[in-house]
C-alpha cells in the first residue's frame, strides 16, 4: 500500500530542499536547453535525482523514472511496460516559469502499476499546497476530499487551453473561436492547472500533449474529484501514448461539449 501522506513529505522534502533555494537564484550554466524554448535548471536535474532516491528508498520493490532521465534515455520509459510498480516524476514542472522567476511551478508525481495509474501528487511549493489521489480513493488536500466544481456552467468555466509549444500563453485557437468556454488563462504549468481543477478554480484543462509526467497525476485526479478526463479523440488515458492532446473537466458533460467544438 502506497501512503499519500508519507509520499507528499518525500515531494515537500525535495521542493524545500532543492527547488525553492534555487528559485530567483539560478546561476551562470544552471540553465541549459533540451531544446528550443524547452529549458532544463540544476533544480530539475537536482530534485528529480533526490525524489527518486527517496521513493527507492521507501519503497524497494519500485522503479523510478523522471523526465529528465527520460529526456537522456528515451528507452527508460519501457519501465511502464514491466511488471515492477512505476514511479513517474516532472521535478520542476513549469520550468520555463521557474528560469524567469514566475512564481508558477510545481512538482508531479505518479505510481504506476501495470500500466494503471493507482496513485498521483499535485505539489505547488510556492504556496505549500498538495493534492494527492489514490485510484478509488478519492482526491484530497489539506485533510479535506476534493470535488469538482460543477456548478460553473461552461459558459462561465475558466481553464486551459494550449495550442503552441512555442508559446505556451497562446490559447487554443479552436477553442477560443467557438465561445462556449468563458475565460482561457493558460499557467505554462499542468501542476498548477490540475491543482486548479482539484480546488475548483479551473473548470478545464486542455493540453499540448500527453507526456505521462505531465498528465498521469492529473488525470486520476481529475477521476477522483468526479470530473471526467481522456484523450481529445475519445481515447482513454494511456500512459504509454505520447502523440495525443489531454483533456480534463470537471464534468462530463463538460468534456464531451468541448470535444465536439473539435
């Protein structure tokens, strides 16, 4: 059994200890490019090798993999195929946020086992806040159950809604002609806009794409809060697919009104 409370301690440790001294503190060549417009810090480097170790030591039978390890070896995302429980980590998701000093950044985390995502963390460490999901568990933070917000109609919801990778504040085109949504405010941070969701500050979030560091956590809790999430085209979640667009609400008849503006 995996515990929430003890799991977000480790992510809290990690954010407190490697990410925020880095914060508004990067130094000469502690920001590179993986590649265009996509920035890695010694923050991301740093936390994503602490949190593993935590997570391995807590829990020997599991394996870890991180973004950043993918982003140098493609192939470790293979681990998800295996039969051993899956640790998934974005350390510093928002880095772009992060390297300009936008205090709008988060970390992620999911437990994955047979390629059924049982377990995911939401940690916003500028304001000490955490959302944690088990699969049947219901979505939680600060004590309280999570649900999701739908009372807002869609033609009042705000959300996300990212079209670019070019710029990331630029709204989905599509989505933004057809008027159905009242307000997109894209954060440049699935952490932060899955955590909206949870708390019912967002009605929606729809994604670029389906990165399962970016997305796993998020879209169980997106389950467990009563809303509903998939891929754009219909398709359930899948950790393994990576060519697909994310879409999360907080209802589903939310979700399917803004699938068929597509």
């Amino acid at each position: 059994m995996i515990d929430l409370d003890r799991v977000s301690g480790l992510i809290r440790r990690t954010a407190e200890e490697k990410i925020l001294p880095r914060f508004r503190n990067l130094g000469a060549g502690d920001v590179v490019e993986k590649g265009p417009g996509d920035p890695v810090t010694i923050a991301d480097t740093e936390a994503e090798e602490m949190l593993a170790g935590l997570l391995s030591e807590a829990y020997p039978d599991t394996l870890v993999i991180g973004e950043e390890l993918v982003s140098r070896n493609p192939a470790a995302l293979d681990a998800l195929l295996g039969d051993k429980p899956v640790w998934v980590i974005d350390p510093v998701d928002g880095t772009l946020n992060f390297s300009e000093g936008v205090p709008v950044f988060g970390t992620i985390l999911a437990y994955v086992a047979g390629g059924e995502i049982r377990g995911g963390w939401l940690h916003d460490p500028i304001n000490d806040v955490t959302v944690a999901a088990v699969l049947g568990g219901g979505a939680w933070s600060g004590g309280r159950r999570l649900e999701a917000d739908r009372a807002t109609p869609l033609s009042r919801a705000v959300g996300s809604a990212y079209w670019t990778a070019k710029d990331w504040r630029e709204p989905d085109p599509v989505l933004a002609a057809s008027g159905i949504v009242g307000e997109i405010r894209n954060h440049r941070c699935s952490a932060l806009d899955y955590i909206d969701l949870a708390l019912g500050r967002r009605q929606f979030v729809l994604s670029q794409g389906s990165k399962p560091w970016d997305h796993a956590a998020g879209v169980l809790v997106a389950h467990e809060i009563g809303g509903a999430a998939s891929f754009l085209d219909g398709a359930p979640y899948d950790v393994m697919r990576l060519d697909g667009r994310v879409l999360a609400a907080a209802s589903r008849e939310s979700l399917d009104a803004i699938r068929a503006v597509f």
